[in-house]
C-alpha cells in the first residue's frame, strides 16, 4: 500500500466519531483535556471570567442531585489559588445544536446550590453582541452565578492567537495546543464557522429589495442580530490571523437604550434598505465600516482618516496618494473640509491623474478623506460561493489588505531650533536680531 494512503497519528482524533453525542463529548473532552495541560491557552480563556491565573482541573459529564433529579453538564472546570476557588460548570453543543434554556436554567440551580461562581457555555451560535448571550434564561437566577457564552469560533481564534502570536513557553505544550488547533478546524469536530444568515434572510432580503419591508416587521430584528453576529465572527476571524483583539464597534445607545437602538436600525434598513456595524482594530487609523446596502446588493468597506493639517490642499492629498500606492483604481476617495457637509469623491485612478479633484477649492482646508471599496454582495443565506457571508468576508478582508494596513495617521513636523547668531568675539552684531528689538520700523 502507498505511504498516501496513510493516516498519521493525532494525539485527538477526528476518525470514529459517530452522531451528534460522540461529537460533543469529543470536543468538550478535548478542550477542557488541553486547557488543563497548557496554562497560557487557560489564562487566555478562563481570565476574562475572572478566574484566578492557576492551572485549571477539568472533568467531563460530572453528575448533581437537582430535587431528586440526576443533572449532568457536559464539563467543570475548577481553578484554585490559596483560599479562593473559582468552578465553573460547562454545557457543549457541536454542530447545528443550539442551546437549550431549560437545560441552562437546570445547571445555574446547581451552580447557586453548588455555590460555584459561574456557567459556561459553548456552541456554534455566536451572539449578535459582545457580553450577550444567544440563550435566553431567567435573569433571577443570574443573582449569583455568572453566564458566560463562547461560540467555538472564538475558542478557536483564542488558540490560535495563543499559539501563533503570543507563544506557548514549553514547546510540548505549544505541539498539544497544536492538536487541538488541528482538530477544531476538521469538518467533522462539529466546530463550525459562522456559517447562515438565519431563516427570515431571504424574505427581509426580498422584501428590502421590492420596498416592502416595514419598520416594525417582526422578522427583520432576527436579520439585524444575524447580522451583528456575523461581524462578530469577522472580527475573531481578522484577529485571529493578525494575531490581536479585534473587536466589533459597539454603539452606547445599545446598552443604555436597546429597544430605541434597535428601532433605529430597523428603521434604517426599511427606508435605506441598509445594514451596517464597524470594527475595532488595534493601531489602525480607523475603524473598518462594513455596510450592505441590500437593495443595490453592494456590499461597501470603509474608514475614515484626519487630513494633515499643514501644507498645501493638493499636498494633503498627495500624502494620502502616497500611501494608496498600491491599492487598486477602483478604490474611491471622498475628501471633506472644515465647516462642510458636503465633499468631493472620485476613483483613486483619477485622483492619481489630478489631484485636484479633491481639493478643488484652495482655500478651504480639508479635514477628512473617507476611503472606500464597494464590491457585490452574494445573496445566498449561507456559506459558499455565492452568499451573503462569504461576500462580506472578502470584502473586509481584501480591504484590509489592500488598503488599511497601509495607512498612517499624520503626525505634524517636529519644530526646529532657531540657529543661533554669532558675533564678532561671540557679540550680537549691530544688526543681528535681538529679543529686545522691535517690530521693522517702529518707532
């Protein structure tokens, strides 16, 4: 037989699996095997929640006595240091399994009764905003015991990032985070990537396109949470291969007042058939604005960098040309001015040819330039050639690619020392300017 044909040896292997319960136990198994074995992917994942910086203990399927009724959660997990001892219990799902709330309401009885601190869960569906989770539960029983939600994308990218980037001190520990890296991203480990754009996508896609939609239409807010999760998988999706925190823009009035927030977007993608969110990326000039306008089916990535404010109009913007040296023509500028609303927009091919066209008017000085791709938007719910998700990961990451790393914020010139003048035998010449001098030709 040909070497081919062979099958290395994985320390977690994908071969075997059989339903959707091999599945879970597998990966939950696997997970909470290696973060019990490599400390730094543990802090990574464990630290946001609070638990103290100590290796974890980890079980599978440990079972509790709930009024006379046998509860089992997939996994716990147990951190202690000196006196304090944090434990938190997990549920799994892998593949299209959601999440079930009567199950979740049983583990946070156990939690409060066990006095642990916390549950986590961990399944495919990624919230439509940080900090939210995708089940709803009896918020009395959060009094006491702590909720927390990672989608198997984000405990991928957090591996990744650990391994790739920030480095793993023991280098048996970096090849067994490795494994795990390995499995996660095999088809058949139920980790999947943020993959539909739910069931109301292609009625609230219609309905925008036809003008039809309302602003109280029931189904569209399940579109808009599709949508805030779908940028949220962009943002673990570039962190994860810039190696850092990129996180999704979150409005203020969405926490302080959701229901309006929520209105607005609503109204927004019913009036200008338009979806949009922003992302935050360490170091960058801006944020990464991804809108989809889905009645002309254009999906548009942009951001927005201040002019510099010294020199000439047109040398304003030949310092921004010189930094879109290599972006494609098709890219188009927009450049704003002081006390204007309105600016002045071109393809970057022109622009090129006549710098002027974004600064036509000398004497007023340019504020902004806003820098944009547009590029068509798939229509299909899920994944694939063709779809709405795999439209918008292009166009974020060829964006990104060719446009933002690139970009520098301005900073001003650093001032000069004013040359000192020297004098016969280190005098002040007669002429020599003076600080006691006045103005030329004052009396």
């Amino acid at each position: 037989m040909s070497e081919e044909a062979w099958h290395e040896a994985r320390l977690i292997p994908t071969s075997g699996i059989n339903g959707a319960q091999e599945q879970e136990k597998r990966a939950t198994s696997a997970l909470l095997a290696v973060m019990g074995a490599v400390p730094e992917f543990a802090k990574a994942l464990l630290g946001p929640l609070g638990a103290p910086g100590r290796v974890p203990e980890t079980y599978i399927e440990v079972p509790f006595d709930l009024s006379g009724k046998r509860v089992i959660p997939d996994g716990l997990i147990r951190v202690s240091r000196g006196n304090k001892v944090w434990t938190a219990l997990v549920e799994v799902k892998t593949g299209k399994s959601e999440l079930q709330a009567d199950q979740l309401d049983n583990y946070l009885d156990v939690a409060r009764t066990e006095n642990f601190d916390a549950l986590v869960t961990i399944s495919n569906e990624v919230p439509s905003l940080p900090g939210v989770h995708p089940t709803a539960v009896d918020k009395r029983k959060l009094r006491k015991v702590q909720i927390h939600h990672w989608s198997w994308s984000y405990v991928l990218s957090t591996a990744i990032v650990q391994k790739e980037h920030r480095g793993i001190a023991d280098p048996d520990q970096a090849w067994i985070l490795g494994e795990l890296i390995r499995y996660l991203e095999h088809d058949r480990s139920g980790a999947l990537e943020f993959d539909d754009m739910g069931p109301n996508w292609v009625s609230v896609r219609d309905s925008v396109a036809a003008g039809t939609l309302r602003a109280n239409d029931k189904i569209a807010p399940e579109v808009i949470a599709r949508f805030d999760a779908l940028l949220q998988y962009l943002a673990l999706r570039l962190g994860r291969r810039l190696g850092i925190d990129v996180s999704q823009v979150v409005d203020r009035k969405s926490t302080t007042n959701p229901t309006g927030h929520l209105a607005d977007r609503m109204n927004e993608l019913a009036t200008s058939g338009v979806l949009r969110g922003a992302l935050r990326i360490p170091n960058a000039v801006g944020h990464l604005v991804v809108t989809a306008d889905l009645r002309a089916n254009i999906i548009t990535s942009h951001v927005e960098i201040d002019a510099p404010r010294e020199g000439r109009q047109t040398t304003r913007v030949n310092w921004l040309l010189r930094q879109l040296r290599d972006a494609p023509d098709s890219i188009r500028l927009e450049s704003f001015a002081v006390r204007s609303r309105t600016g002045n927009a071109d393809l970057l091919a022109a622009v090129r040819e006549d710098p002027k066209l974004l600064a036509p008017d000398a004497s007023k000085d340019l504020r902004s330039f806003r820098i944009a791709m547009d590029s068509k938007a798939g229509a299909k719910r899920g994944s694939g050639q063709g779809s709405f998700i795999d439209s918008v990961v292009k166009s974020v990451d060829q964006f990104y690619g060719d446009v933002m790393q690139n970009l520098k914020a301005w900073t001003p010139t650093a001032p000069r020392l004013r040359p000192e003048v020297k004098g016969e035998e280190d005098g002040l010449r007669s002429v020599s300017l003076s600080s006691q001098d006045g103005p030329v030709g004052a009396s």
